[in-house]
C-alpha cells in the first residue's frame, strides 16, 4: 500500500494543508512532507495520531479500495420489455447511485408509467420519434421531438406519450431513481 499517497489523498479530501495536518497531529511539517512522498515511514502510533486527525480510522485507512466500474456498454444493460414499451437500465444498480439513467422506448400511442411527486429532478433527451410531455394539470402535454430535452423539478406527478406514427426513445435521468 502507499501509505503516503493515501495520507495525502485524504489530507487533500480534508481541505487541510501540511501545515494544518502537522499543527493536528504535533508533526512537522517537512516530516508530513516526506511521508507524502514516501521518503520516511510512519510508527504505528503516528499512523493512528494522523487517521485520527484526518477522520478516519486504521482499518478504514487500510482498507482496500475496489475500482468502480464507470464504462458500461450494452451487456451491462438490464432490459425489461412490455408490450408497448421498453425499458433498458444502461446503468447496474443504479438505484444506489444518487442518478438513475434509462432509456425509454414506447410504440406509437404507448404511456410511460405516470412518475409520483417526487424530491428531486428529472432530466430527458428524445433520441428517436417525438413524444408529449405531461405535467399533472397539462391537458394538452408539451411536444418534445427528436433532440429537444426537458429538464424538471419532480415536485408534480409526469409522464410521457408517443403520440407519432413511429417508436419513439429517450434518454430519461432522474435524481432519485424514481424507475
């Protein structure tokens, strides 16, 4: 493990300088320095004075960080056909995430399910066709074609139509996953 790249790496995490970080832990700041560089190593009770300081603790400092996954291609995609609509999670498990992106693509005259009032935003881009946005309230819905986006609070309940003559798909993002 580089010890002293992941003291600084939180250091930095922290907004603390060198000088910050020594005045925590009573080091000097050309030691906090070389350990950064990893041109000294620390005692064990040093290591426990500096993640102390640094908000952490031994076992967190030491623990191995797995590489997250952030390029997903199409076998990574979860699909969930319907009749008159398809939903494709190009995302896994975005449900943990703070985002959810799908994509949408519904049959002439298909309805998307009607999405709850809801804390968070809502963000959609049309990829294919041209859909009705509505809004609860709107009768008559908001045209969105090919390349418009639309982009809202999700405090009323939504949802889309295709009301064209051929499939129409969107890229829809919601902040919670609302899906």
């Amino acid at each position: 493990m580089d010890i002293g790249r992941r003291v600084r790496e939180l250091r930095v995490r922290n907004g603390l300088t060198l000088e910050e970080l020594a005045s925590r832990t009573e080091l000097t700041k050309g030691y906090l320095s070389q350990l950064e560089r990893n041109l000294s190593a620390p005692s064990v009770q040093t290591l426990e004075d500096l993640t102390e300081a640094l908000g952490t603790t031994m076992s967190e400092f030491f623990a191995e960080e797995r590489e997250e996954q952030v390029v997903f291609g199409p076998k990574d995609a979860f699909v969930d056909e319907e009749d008159d609509h398809t939903i494709y999670w190009i995302v896994p498990n975005a449900q943990k995430n703070e985002m959810e992106p799908v994509v949408l693509s519904l049959k002439p005259g298909a309805e998307s399910r009607r999405i709850e009032p809801h804390e968070g935003e809502e963000f959609g881009y049309v990829l294919k066709g041209r859909l009705l946005l509505y809004i609860d309230g709107d009768k008559k819905g908001k045209r969105v074609r090919r390349g418009d986006n639309f982009c809202l609070k999700g405090r009323k309940a939504h949802w889309l139509k295709n009301d064209g003559e051929r499939d129409a798909e969107v890229l829809w993002i919601s902040t919670p996953p609302v899906f």
